[in-house]
C-alpha cells in the first residue's frame, strides 16, 4: 500500500485523510485515492534537489504510517 506524503500551505489545518480521498475521486478512480496520509512540514532532499525517499520511508516507520 503506498503512502501519500503532503506538505499543507495552512500547517495549522492540515487536510485530513477523508476529505484528501473525497478530493481525490472525483479526479481520479477510487482505488487510486490515498489511503494512509503522512502530513509534514517539508519534504527532505537530497543534494541534488530530489525527493529522499530513504528519509520518508524512515520518517513513515518512526510515524507507524
């Protein structure tokens, strides 16, 4: 199962899973909409600008996400 990772403008009212899969199927077919949600204040890079996707998956274990 993947894992959403979002970074909300309005860090004092992150959106919450049920209305990010509400969102989500009206653009997209229901089994594509999120199903675990892990909201962060940034996303961590690597040197060269990339996503690290070792760090979130480490940042989502510590979460239990």
């Amino acid at each position: 199962m993947t894992l959403t990772v979002i970074v909300p403008a309005d860090q004092a009212a992150p959106p919450q899973l049920p209305g990010l899969r509400a969102q989500a199927r009206e653009l997209l077919p229901g089994y594509a909409a999120p199903r675990r949600l892990l909201v962060l204040s940034e996303i961590p890079v690597l040197a060269s600008g990339k996503p690290d996707r070792q760090a979130l998956r480490q940042i989502a274990a510590r979460s239990g996400a």
